[in-house]
C-alpha cells in the first residue's frame, strides 16, 4: 500500500485515512467524576483552534465518559495525548436533519428498515458543511450498512472534512 498516489497501484492518501468515507471519528475521554475536570479539558481545546463540535456526558459515581466529535481530528488527538488523558475512539455516522415534520422520525425509520440498531444518539453543536445544516451524530451497531442505508434513502451524511468547514 502507497500513501499519496492516485494511480491504479496504490491507495491514494486521503482514502486510506478514511477522509471520504461517510464517518465521523469521536474520543471518548475518561475523566475522574470531580469538580472542574470537564472544565479542564474543554480549556484544552478552546485554547486551540479546534473547535467541540459536538460533546455529551455519560456520568457515573467513579468517572465520566465525555463523548467528543472535534472540528479537526488529527489535533484533537494530539491534544488529548499531550494532556495524557485517557480516551478510545470509535466511528459516528453524521446525518443532515432532513427539512420534514418529523426528522428524527425520518432517520430512526431509515434505520429500523435496515435492521440497524441505534446505540446513542446526540446532536451537534454546531452547523456541519458549506451551508450549516443541523446535523445529529449516530452510533450504531453495523456502521457500513447503516451508511449504505440512509444513502439509499436520500439522506445526506457528513464526513470529517465537513466538519472542518
């Protein structure tokens, strides 16, 4: 495998990251459950130019799980690494809230029809793409044919480089 050639031999760069591909990467932080550390680590980005896009927080008696979708991903990880904050990572589908009565209707129809179970669900903070569109980040238990899926049916999927914009 090549990185950064497009011919027929190799992979071209930005496919072999993933940058085309229909997902979004998020971090799942573990903080300690005390004052002020959520404080902390969003500080860690807003002292950059990486924006949180999207954050939401799963609580419990011992640590938080602060799930993160950030502006640029490559920085974000190198933020979080420097911090030496523990975090995984795992793929999100990024879905344009379609202009209906009922869009969440719309999307969770999309994908009960494909069999695809929905894990969680949250929204994004902040206008994804060229024209700012409502988006809502979706984890789910098959990600490629979720994808498959909800193109079949019209709908539109963001990926990183939207996110960026």
């Amino acid at each position: 495998m090549t990185f950064g050639e497009d011919d027929a031999a190799g992979v071209g760069f930005a496919t072999a990251r993933g940058r085309d591909w229909p997902s979004v990467r998020q971090f799942n932080v573990f903080l300690a459950n005390r004052l002020g550390a959520l404080l902390e680590l969003v500080r860690k980005f807003e002292m950059t130019d990486v924006r949180v896009v999207s954050l939401t927080v799963i609580e419990t008696a011992d640590c938080a799980i602060i799930r993160l979708v950030p502006s640029d991903y490559e920085r974000a990880f190198e933020i979080l690494t420097a911090a030496k904050l523990p975090f995984t990572e795992s793929d999100l589908i990024v879905v344009k809230v379609p202009d209906n009565d009922q869009p969440l209707l719309s999307i969770t129809k999309a994908l009960l029809g494909g069999e695809i179970n929905i894990h969680y669900l949250y929204p994004l903070l902040v206008g994804v793409g060229p024209l700012g569109s409502t988006a809502v980040a979706i984890h789910v238990d098959d990600f490629e044919s979720a994808a498959a899926t909800l193109q079949n049916q019209g709908f539109t999927l963001f990926t990183e480089t939207d996110l960026s914009e």
